[in-house]
C-alpha cells in the first residue's frame, strides 16, 4: 500500500516538475526567438493605412523632406575661432556617419544674413548654434547611437553639446521602456514570488503560480508573434496583463481547494476546479469580450491590442485550469497549510456588517470627488513629460525645445482666390501668416515658402529675377531641388514647417493646431492638409481617450448581460455594473488630481484595474447563489460569502500591489505612473467586491 502511494507521489512530482520545465522552455523560445524590444517609431507606431497617418503621408510624398536631428552646440565665444573650428570638426565628423545624408552649421552656411538659416542655426539667446543632421530614414535604434558616438567624442567643458529631434526623443522612449519591461518586471516578478510565499506559506504553490503565469504570458507571446503581432507601446504591458488575469484564476482555484481539503473532500482539487471553473469561465469571457471589442476601432495600435489581449485572456484560463492543478496534487494529504497566511490576522471580521446606507454614501461621495479629477486628467502629455523633471536628459532636451521647438508641425496652404504661389500677391500673404505664427509662444522655428523665397533674393542679381524664376532655378538638382520640399511643381500649393516648443506646453494640441488653421485663413489662404509628428501626437491623444471610450465602455456594456447572467437578479446586476463602474472613475479621476498624465503606456492600467475587479465581483456572486440554495439568504449569503472569499481577494490584492509597487522605483515617469494606476485600481477593486457591492445588492432589502 505504502508502495503504492508512493508511485503516486513520484507520478505527481514528476508532472510537477515537467510544468516547471514546460514554463522554462516557454521563456527561452521567447527570449531566444522572440523580439521583445518595443516597436516606437517616428510616426508613433501608426499604420500605413490607418486614417490617422494619411495626411502626413500625403505631405511628405507631396513635399520629400528627410528627417532631422538637431545637436545644439553652446560656448562661451560663438564667434570665436576655437569655437568654430570645434562646429567644423562637429559637422564633419557627423557628417561622415553611415545615415546622416547631410549636416548644416553656422561654418556651413551664412546664418547672419540668411532668413532660411538664421531660423534654423541661431537660437534667440544668442548662447549656442544649432547643427542640423538630415538622415535617410535609418531606424533610429540603429542611427542614435552612432550620432551620439560622435557627440561624446566631440564635447568639451566649453562646448556643450545637446541633442534633440523627434528621432532622437523617440528613440530614448523606446530604450527606457525596454529597460524598465526587463529589469523591473524581473524584479516585479520577484516580489510576486515573495508575496506568494507570503500569503501561502508553500513553496510548491509559490512554484506553481509562477510556473502557470510565465506559461501563460510566453504563450500569449508566442501566439501573438506567429499572428505578426509586434510588441508595441499598447502591447508592451501585456505580459503584465496576461499575468494578472493568470494569477486571479490561481488565487480563487487555491482558496476552493483549502476549503474543500479542510471540509474533508477526498478530492480537493478536482473540487475546488469544479467550484471555481464556472465563475472563472464568466470573468474570462468579460474580459476576452472587452479585447474584441476593441477590434472595431480604426487604428492597428487598438486592434493589435484587441487581438494580444483576446489571446492572453483565453491563454491564462486554458493554462490556469491546465496546469496549476498539478501544483496542488503535489501537496501530501496529510499536510494542512494555513489559512493563506491569516492575511491582517481575521481581516473578515473587521468588514462591516451595519450602516449599508452609510458606506455607500461615502463610496458615493468618494468616487464623485475623485471622478472630478477626469476633468484634470491630460491624456495629451508632452514629449519631454516622458522623462524626469529636473534629469539632466531633460533638461538638455528642454533647451533645445526652448531655443525653436522639437516636434514638427506640416500645413500645407493655397491661395484662398486660386492664385499661384510664385505670385507677388500670394507672397505678401504668406509673409503676413508667417509673421502670426512666429508671433505665436507654442510655435519655434517657422520655415515656409516665404522664407526661402526671401533667402534666394540675397543671392546677387536675383533682385532682377522674378518669384517664378527663382523657384526653377530652386528646383535644380544643383541646389538639391530644395524648392519642391516648399513649394508644389505646379506652383498651386506651398508648405509651412514649424517647429512646435514641448516645455511648459499647458494647452491641448489640437487647440494649438485649430489656431494656426485659423491664422492661415485669416491670412487669406486655404489650409490643405495638417501634417507631422506634433499633429500625429494629437492623433495618439484622442486614441488614448478612444481607446478608453471604447474599451472601457465597451466592457461595461458587455458586463451587463454577464452580470445578469451570473447574477439572475437585476437588482445585482445594477449594483455590479455600478461598483464595476467606479473603479476606472476613481483611478482615473485620482491621477487627475493629482495632475499626472495618462500616456499611451500607462492607459491599459485601467484595463488590469477592471479585470480584478470583474473576476473578485463575479466569484463573490456567484459565491453568493451558492450559498443561497441553503439555508442562508439575503445579507447572511453575502455576509458568509465575504467570510468565505476576504482571503483570496485580499492576498490577489497584495500580491498584485507588492509586485506593482517596485515600479514606483523606476526613473521612467510612465513606468512610475503605470504602477500607481495598477495599485490605485486593484485597491478599488477589492474594496468594492468586499464593501459597496454587498451592501449595494441589498440595498432595499436592508433599509
């Protein structure tokens, strides 16, 4: 007999044991094969046929004009020989770097008398010139690097020297991100291992958990690459999703099967899978429903997140129930863990079982104070508000910023009365507009056919040539066709270029945008098209928003047939959807408050939030209707139902919190902000699964 449970228990360990190495192999085929390093790129990650990027397409096929980086050089002497001779050597040595196609600097060209280079090489200090590197497009993980070989190689204690460009701020977004995904979701997973252990007081448990949810997320990634699915600045935290809704099955599945083992089941495991599977189907399905409904939205960024998280969602239930399981039959019979730890020793006992009215009242009151804060709440943040106020990174990038603007801004103008640019009418219009824009504080460096029209008039007898004459000898191939990055061939439509300051930047961008428009008309010109990076980052704000309008509502939307479903009451189903409801209010209304920026990598933050708390809401529930087929009814099914599932909603709420919080750590202020919101969110959760929906389903019931 001894024999024979022996055999047993080797069987158990081994399987045990190969889930371990399954969960291994996982990882290192994606690590080995997979490329985990964010896709960030100069256009913001916008697909080739979405509607957000045409027109900055169409610009730039109508007006070809490399990319720029912009190294700005400061010295005590800018006239000075030493000072010179070091923007030579600068301008040489960058322009020797294998995808830079040309560099201009003040040893290049004349930016004392030029209108066109005076823009671009002066700054209004009078403290530094700038240097202009034009590339051909290499990716900038590859092109950065290389340039700022140089710049290291070239500064000196009196030639200080900052780079900046859009390529350039994309690609530092690009490696901070990477970093912190590596280190602190290494060390986020450390701290989850810890907190586990914690709650449990079991290494196989603790061996288990870890196991199913690296499974889970290298599967969810493995799944997504076949797809062609890149991992992008929505995608980024996907693992981090994928784990959470992981880890929810595997806290509710270990609280059934210690409640089944400790009731005398002979069977606990496959108990506690009948137990928890039902409710656990209904949380998954929510959230797989939330993912697809993110399909109908127009932008690949949306729908690539719609189709990783659909596929994570399914992943995290198929490898929670198929191999979490194995972990616990691991466990000796005759070894009775404890109760997860006594999480704040009986914190069941101290969840309120009086004055409904009055809780609610102040849930009510608390979550309209904080949804007030949605109001504050910027989902248009700043470039530069991607790095530390006060780093030494941001500020050479805020100097720069500061001297003619980093993020480019394309309009495309005609003649309001059809009259072609090369005509003396047409000119003086442009000047007047180019006058207002300059005016502007938003605005830096303006470039437009004005301007190059005026620097192509200090040429020497270009005084006897007329506007349309200058412009063919512009479009030369001797000076580089520089004419046709202005100015249409058939003379009908000119571009404006402007340089758009970042630092202190306080209004939304498209408030910014709709007032050049009207200075164009106002000038007596038609605006065409509005392109370029600044407007593209326009775009990402309204998808931030879009893709919380849709996701969000849409999941809420879905909840109310599962919630019914679940519920079969509707007096439930109102008090779920409406406790559902408050968690992103309060997440998002908190970090209004508290005058943070919701950028593209902290959105999904609300999208964890959720998830935790339609998974503690539904097992509660269902938890309840259980309960109620006995002897117990109305409060006491809730009351015993509380006292039943405290423990695993409150340990999901730990762990969750524990591993959150090292991102707090970060000096990457998205990171930082990431981690706040998962905290701020699965807090809310779990306060309103255990208090609010409660005493909110009972309601009539207890008045």
């Amino acid at each position: 007999m001894k024999d024979g449970l022996g055999e047993r228990g080797n069987r158990r360990l081994g399987a045990e044991w190969a889930y371990v190495g399954l969960a291994g192999l996982c990882v290192f085929v994606v690590l080995r094969w997979i490329d985990l390093s964010p896709r960030v790129e100069t256009d913001f990650f916008f697909a080739a046929e979405d509607p957000q990027l045409q027109a900055s397409v169409e610009i730039d096929r109508r007006f070809p004009s490399p990319p720029q980086i912009i190294i700005r050089a400061e010295g005590p002497d800018l006239e000075g020989d030493t000072y010179r001779s070091a923007v030579g050597d600068l301008t040489v040595a960058l322009g020797e770097v294998a995808g830079v196609i040309s560099v201009y600097s003040v040893t290049t060209s004349d930016a004392s008398r030029s209108p066109l280079w005076r823009r671009l090489l002066r700054t209004p200090d009078g403290r530094a010139t700038n240097l202009i590197a034009q590339t051909d497009g290499t990716d900038p993980e590859t092109l950065i690097p290389r340039i700022e070989a140089v710049v290291e190689r070239s500064a000196a204690p009196d030639f200080a020297l900052e780079v900046s460009g859009v390529p350039y701020i994309i690609e530092l977004i690009r490696r901070n991100l990477f970093r912190d995904l590596v280190v602190f979701s290494l060390a986020a997973l450390i701290v989850f291992g810890l907190a586990v252990g914690a709650v449990y007081r079991d290494w196989r448990i603790v061996l288990g958990t870890l196991a199913t949810c690296l499974t889970a997320c290298a599967v969810t990634l493995s799944i997504a690459h076949l797809l062609g699915i890149a991992i992008g600045l929505l995608t980024a935290n996907i693992v981090t999703i994928v784990f959470v809704v992981t880890l929810s099955h595997i806290v509710f599945m270990t609280s059934n099967w210690r409640r089944s083992r400790d009731g005398g089941e002979r069977d606990a495991v496959r108990d506690a899978v009948r137990i928890t599977l039902w409710p656990s189907f209904w949380c998954m399905t929510t959230t797989f429903l939330g993912f697809v409904s993110l399909l109908v939205a127009s932008a690949r960024p949306l729908r690539e997140l719609g189709i990783a998280g659909a596929i994570g969602t399914a992943t995290a239930i198929g490898i929670a129930y198929g191999v979490y399981p194995t972990f616990l039959r691991a466990i000796p019979s005759e070894r009775a863990t404890p109760a997860q730890g006594r999480v704040g020793g009986g914190v069941g006992k101290y969840l309120p079982e009086r004055h409904g009215t009055r809780w609610l009242l102040v849930f009510v009151g608390l979550v309209a104070l904080a949804a007030i804060g949605m109001t504050r709440l910027n989902a248009d943040p700043g470039l530069l508000s991607y790095f530390a106020e006060g780093s030494e990174l941001r500020q050479g990038l805020e100097a720069v910023d500061r001297d003619g603007g980093s993020s480019s801004l394309n309009i495309v103008i005609r003649d309001a009365d059809g009259e072609r640019i090369d005509s003396d009418e047409v000119n003086r219009k442009m000047w007047v507009l180019q006058e207002a824009i300059e005016a502007e504080s938003a605005v830096g460096v303006v470039l437009s056919p004005a301007v190059l029209l005026a620097d192509a008039k200090l040429a020497p007898l270009a005084g006897f040539l007329s506007w349309s004459q200058l412009l063919d000898i512009l479009e030369s191939p001797r000076l580089n066709r520089i004419a046709l990055s202005f100015v249409t061939s058939d003379r009908l439509q000119g571009l404006y270029y402007l340089r758009m300051r970042e630092a202190g930047r306080t209004e939304p961008r498209a408030e910014a945008v709709a007032r050049m428009e009207a200075a164009v008309v106002q000038s007596g010109l038609e605006p065409v098209l509005v392109g370029g990076q600044y407007d593209l980052q326009r775009q990402l704000a309204r998808l931030i928003t879009s893709s919380l309008r849709i996701g969000l509502g849409g999941l809420l939307l879905l909840f109310i047939g599962i919630a019914f479903i679940v519920s079969r009451s509707a007096r439930v189903t109102v008090a779920m959807v409406a406790c559902l409801s408050a968690i992103p209010a309060f997440v998002l209304g908190t970090l209004g408050h508290l005058g943070l920026s919701l950028d593209i990598i902290a959105s999904p933050a609300a999208s964890v939030a959720l998830a935790m708390g339609v998974d503690s809401m539904i097992h509660l529930v269902v938890r309840v209707r259980r309960l109620s087929r006995g002897d117990l009814k109305g409060w006491s099914a809730w009351s015993a139902a509380r006292q039943q599932l405290w423990q695993p909603i409150l340990g999901a709420m730990l762990i969750i919190c524990g591993g959150f919080g090292i991102f707090s750590l970060s000096t990457f202020p998205p990171t930082q902000r990431f981690g706040l919101a998962v905290i701020l969110g699965t807090v809310t959760a779990a306060t309103m699964a255990l208090i609010a929906l409660p005493f909110g389903a009972t309601f009539t019931k207890r008045r």
